[in-house]
C-alpha cells in the first residue's frame, strides 16, 4: 500500500512516498516557489532526479503536477495506487490531541487555530484543498506537530499568567517538532532496550530547535512554547528572552510590537548574534576565519540547551541518555561537543572520535549518560500514523 506524507508550508510542497507498512520511500521531492514565475517541481526515485522550473500559480496545481510526476516517471500506474495521504499540521492546540482524519469539520478547527500558528495553519489547510481537489477519493489525514507534546503535565505546560489567558484564550505551552521527538525518543528507547521508566531527552538542532524530556516514551516536558519562538536560540530565532525587552526595544527604535516580533523571529539567533548567516555550516566556516561573534553564537546556544538538559534531569529525576538529532544536532560534532562539555556535573562523556565519525553511540563506556545520534525521519511518523488511522477507519 503506498501511502504519501506531505508537508506544506505558504511557497512550498514536499512529498515523500512510502510503501507501507514497510517503510520503503518510493519517491520523494518537492514543488517551491508557490506562487511565482520561477516555481521549481524537483522529482527524486530510484537513485535518479528530474527537476524543472516552471510557473506554479496555486497550491492546487502544485499537488496536480507532483500526481502527474508519479504517473509521468511511471512510479504509480494511476493516482488509485495512492491509499492516503498524510498531512504534517504544525498547532492542533488543545482541540487536536489525536492525529485524525480530514473531513470538513477538522478544516475549519485547523482554521480556528491559524491566529495561534498563522504562518503555518492557513497554508496547510490551503494544501489540504488542494490535495483533496486532486485526489478526492482517498482518505486524507492530519499528523499534528504538538500531539506528542500534549501529555505535559500543567505545571510543565502553564504559564504563570492570569489564568483566564489560559481558559479563555488557550495560552499554553504546546511544543512542536513531535513527530521528531517521537521517531526518535522511540527509537532512542529502543536501543536502551525498552527499559521501564526510560528517561531520555532529545536535542532536535535544526533551523528551528526544540529539546525534549520523554519519560516511559510519553512527552513531559519540551522547550519550544505556545510558538516555536520560545526555548533555546536557533537560525533566526531569539529563543526564551525577557519578555520586557519587546515594550523597551520598541519605544527605542520605534518599531511597533509586529516589526520586533518579526525581529525575534527572523534576525535573530545565529544571524542575530553573528551577523553574518543563520546556518550553522556556514557559523562554522566563519568561525574557522576567526569571526568572535560566530563563536559566541554557537556557545550561546550550547549553554541553553545544557540549560535545559539541566532542568530536565532534575524534573524526569535522572536521564538514561541524550540523542542529538535534525540537521545540525546529527551532523555537527562541534555543536554536539560544546553541549556535551556543558555536562560534566551528569557524568556525561563523549569521545571525541566516535563523535567525528558521527557513530550512532557516541558516550564513552564509563559515561553515566550514554549519548546518540540518530537521523530524524518526520514523514515515516506521518506515514505510519496515517497507517494506523485508515486501518482503524476500515
Ligand atoms: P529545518 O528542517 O528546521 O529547516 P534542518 O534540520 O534541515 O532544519 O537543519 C538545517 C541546519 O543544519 C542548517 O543550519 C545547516 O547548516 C545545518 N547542517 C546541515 N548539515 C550540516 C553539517 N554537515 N554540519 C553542520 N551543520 C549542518
């Protein structure tokens, strides 16, 4: 059965398809640029890639020429092969605590909740559509980024407000990035063997970064908040900071309270500090060229997630093991290092080699902690959950 995850934002499409339930990624790709002259349709199977430029008006026509890429490059016979599609949802707030499938009335809850997520809701409803205009027939599904994290307790998921923000207007901790925190907490467990009351906390650097604390294999606590912009520093975000800065910067340098948020959360992090790039391949080349602020950047971010992973140990009462994962967390052994260096006081220790080499255990055997890195995979969690949903469905 071929089953499609998708994930869409405002410009963009990607896909991935599975066979399932073997996991088998049949072909994968993207469509960007949404909306422009120089849209790009990029197509990948079979170790082979095609990609062309193109304009592309709508989400719609977006998903109609990945169909017909599957069809054209003969991967499917016809769109019938395709079983269900899954949708990765960014904020399912406190309606959606369960992955579930897509009818009319789920759009419109997604829609309500875009004031809490706009940059992200509205567009994957706007995807949604389309995919169902171009493949009306198969079950579709929405794969929520914050189910994970919905079993954080109050004291982890309250903020210390009027507490009618939280009833009436669903201020809260919601986390994100949980399908990453799930692939890979369930897999960190599984190499520590399914032990009861596993304690494990996963370090997810990408872009965007978020650290979480996974007890027994449920979410207690995570660090990005009511949006991604809270928790440690990352590309372009700032991360936790004082809230009073927002009204004091503002009257400052005159900007209204939209202009700094879009500060906080586009020129910040690396590229706020350093000045030069929010990506981390590129913090480390200026770093080689002796750039101090890249340095601090980088130092920055590791004192917050050792921060973090402070916390949690106290808060889950120990911690089995720390995996890094995401596109920085699996492949930058300097990040990795800085943090780990952060954590002598939990007996962590990694060594060095096994750390360059990227092995998937890199602690030390007399380390108290012992220490992973494991590549994340969000679309298989989607692909499998749309599995279990349109089997319960049958
Ligand atoms: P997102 O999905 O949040 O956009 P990713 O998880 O793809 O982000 O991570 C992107 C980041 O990973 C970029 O900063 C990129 O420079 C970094 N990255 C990718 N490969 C490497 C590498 N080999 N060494 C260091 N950083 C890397």
């Amino acid at each position: 059965m071929k089953i499609m995850s998708v994930n869409s934002g405002s410009s963009s499409i990607k896909f991935k398809l599975f066979e399932m339930p073997s996991e088998k990624v049949i072909a994968s790709g993207q469509v960007d640029k949404i909306g422009f002259e120089d849209a790009g349709f990029e197509i990948e199977f079979n170790g082979k890639e095609f990609e062309k430029t193109l304009p592309i008006k709508s989400h719609t026509l977006g998903a109609q020429l990945i169909i017909n890429g599957l069809i054209e490059h003969k991967i499917v016979k016809d769109m019938k092969e395709i079983a269900a599609v899954g949708h990765r949802i960014v904020q399912g707030g406190e309606v959606f605590k369960e992955h579930t499938i897509v009818d009319d009335k789920v759009l419109q809850q997604i829609l309500d909740l875009a004031d809490m997520a706009p940059l992200h809701n509205k567009a994957h409803v706007i995807s949604i559509k389309a995919f169902r205009e171009v493949l009306p027939n198969v079950p579709h599904t929405v794969v929520f980024d914050t189910v994970f994290h919905s079993t954080m307790k109050e004291d982890a998921f309250m903020y210390a407000v009027p507490y009618f923000w939280y009833t009436d207007h669903g201020i809260r901790k919601y986390g994100f990035h949980g399908t990453s925190h799930k692939y890979v907490s369930e897999l960190t467990n599984k190499i520590l063997g399914n032990k009861k009351d596993s304690k494990v906390i996963v370090c997810h650097i990408g872009n965007g970064a978020s650290i979480s604390a996974v007890r027994n294999g449920v979410c207690v606590d995570t660090s990005m908040g009511f949006t991604p912009l809270d928790g440690i520093p990352m590309g372009t975000r700032t991360g936790a900071i004082d809230p009073a800065i927002l009204n004091y910067i503002g009257e400052k340098l005159n900007l209204s309270s939209a202009e700094v948020y879009e500060i906080l959360n586009k020129k910040s992090g690396y590229l706020g500090i350093s000045g030069v790039t929010s990506d981390a391949r590129e913090l480390e080349q200026s770093i080689a060229e002796g750039n101090k602020r890249s340095k601090l950047a980088f130092d920055l971010q590791a004192k917050r997630i050792a921060d973090y992973i402070g916390s949690y140990y106290v808060y889950m009462e120990g911690v089995d093991a720390i995996t890094f994962t995401a596109g920085i967390g699996a492949n930058s052994p300097r990040l990795r290092k800085l943090v780990c260096d952060r954590l002598k006081a939990l007996g962590v220790k990694i060594d060095d080699k096994l750390n360059e080499a990227k092995a998937q255990e890199i602690s030390t055997k007399d380390s108290k902690v012992r220490v992973f890195v494991i590549n994340t995979n969000e679309e298989v969690v989607i692909a499998r959950e749309t599995l279990k949903l349109i089997k319960r469905k049958a």
